[in-house]
C-alpha cells in the first residue's frame, strides 16, 4: 500500500477514535442528544477531518441508524444502552468505530458481550483467513455470555469514499465463505441483544446519502442534490443538516429526490422483539502482513 494512502486510512481512524471518546465523555443523564451530535461534528472538522457518516447515537431497542433530527428533543436518562457509533473521512479515506455505554451507570454484561466478541474477534484477522472465524468467535462470545447476536447485521469491507464496501462480515458463523482481504480497511462490529438477534426497518429516517443523477424538477431539490455532492459525495449525510441548511421544506424535497431514484434512505433499525442492544466496532487495516487496528 502507498504511504500516503496508508497515512491518511490511520488518520482516519485516529479521528475516529477521539471522536467516539468525546462522545462518550459527553454522554449523561440529561444532556440532549442533539449536543452531542453537533459537539462530534465540530470535533471532526476541528480536527481536519469531515463525518464519514452522521453520528449515530442510537438508544436501547434501536440498533443503528439514529442520528438526532432538527430541533431533536431527546434526553439521555440514567440506564440507556447508548451506541456511538462514529467515523471520519481524509479526503475519502475513512474510519467506522463504535462503542455502548449505560448512561450515568458502570458496563453492564450486555455491553461486555460485544465488547470482548470484538476483542476477540479482532485476534482472528489474518491476510487470506476465513471470514467465518471472525464470525464464530463473534457469536460464541455472545452466546457464552447469555445473549444473541444480531444476524442480520455485521461488519464490512470499507473502501474510499465506500463506506459499506463488498465483504459482509456476519455475526453468526457458518454464513460466509469469503475471505479477510489481504490489502485494505475492514470494519468488524459484534452486536448482542437481550432479543432474538434480528433488526427490521422501523418507519424512520433520518440519514440519506446520494444515490444517481436524475433529471430534478424544483429549484430547490436540484440545489439541495448538487450540494449533498459536492459536500458529502456518496457518503451518508443527516437530514437535520439539509433542513438546518435549506429550510423545513427540503424535509419534502427529500422525500421527492427518494421517489426518483437520486437519493437513497437508512431506516433506523430496531431489534424486533425488542430486546435491548449493545454494539462495539473497529475498524481494521490489513496491509501486507500488518494488521493494525485504526480505531483503538
Ligand atoms: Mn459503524
Ligand atoms: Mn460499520
């Protein structure tokens, strides 16, 4: 791998640590979570680096996929299963890390199960090695500590300015028959449930990301799709960011954009039997016979 292509997927991640930590040194009972949303994004760019993805701060029975809306109102209470999840982007080059705490409490054995399956799972990465050995430890060490893993969520390869690139690395063994790359970034992210261990889409949304160029009627949306281009490129952008930008009516255009194909949508996702769900990731640089984990 060229230096400073390497360089910058270590810089990536190094942001994406910090971040997760201020997330994390924020989170108490009775802040909003709208604060902490704005306080990692200032953060980032504080930092010379761009959101590879909106922070998600998902709480108990949602998975993923939260990030507050424009004039969010929610409070963090003590005892929330609190997921950051976090990444940055160095001219593309990015970084996808979580963590889950109890908020105003101590780790809880739900938050410990997905914390030592990525741990453990982590010693698994090796050049050309089966995906399916870190899938098997995963769901070994949730099983072991009494709870389920999510099986229709996982890790992934990560590419530049790709986010979800080809390579799903799933959280139940004996479901892939890949193998871990041999050059290049991966992220691996175990999450246990107090549930079954399967997510579904809820109503939702509220993070999009461009999709296709598509002949656009109003003003508005063609101002809003050249500008989610050229600042977000293919990476999933907020929509509390649009409407912060462009005014309450582009929650409308959005939908708009949707329905003609140039804009795609992520759910929030929730643990359908709802189950409470704690989830930790890494994201993980493979070059040559190094292994070096970004994020930690
Ligand atoms: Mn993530
Ligand atoms: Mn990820």
């Amino acid at each position: 791998m060229e230096k400073d292509e390497r360089d910058k997927w270590l810089e990536a991640g190094r942001v994406g640590k910090e971040i997760r930590e201020y997330g994390i040194s924020l989170a108490k009972p009775g802040v909003p979570i709208l604060d902490i949303a704005r306080e990692i994004e200032k953060k980032t760019s504080e930092m010379g680096a761009k959101t590879a993805f909106p922070p998600n701060l998902s709480i108990n029975t949602i998975a993923a996929h939260y990030t507050p809306k424009a004039g969010d109102t929610i409070l963090l209470s003590k005892g929330d299963i609190l997921k950051i999840d976090v990444g940055a982007s160095i001219d593309g080059y990015l970084s996808d890390t979580a963590a889950t705490l109890v908020v105003g409490e101590s780790e809880n054995p739900l938050c410990r199960a997905a914390r030592e399956a990525l741990e453990k799972a982590i010693e698994q990465v090796k050049p050309g090695a089966p995906i399916d050995n870190i899938s098997r430890v995963i769901e070994q060490v949730i099983r072991d500590a009494g709870f389920s893993p999510i099986s229709n969520l996982g890790g992934h390869g990560v590419g530049k300015y790709d986010l979800h690139e080809s390579g799903f690395i799933p959280n139940i063994g004996g479901h892939s028959s890949g193998m871990i790359k041999r050059d290049g970034v991966i992220a691996i992210e175990p999450f246990a449930t107090t549930g079954n261990g399967y997510v579904t889409e809820s109503s939702e949304i509220q993070i999009l990301a461009f999709k296709d160029d598509k002949p656009v009627r109003s003003k508005l949306g063609r101002d809003i799709l050249e500008f989610v281009k050229k600042e977000y490129n293919e990476l999933p952008f907020a929509k509390r960011w649009i409407v912060e930008k462009f005014g309450k009516l582009s929650e409308l255009e959005l939908k708009t954009l949707v329905r003609s194909g140039a804009m795609m949508e992520f759910n929030v996702l929730r643990e359908e039997s709802g189950g409470l769900v704690s989830q930790f990731e890494h994201s993980i640089l493979i070059d040559g016979d190094e292994v070096i984990v970004t994020t930690r």
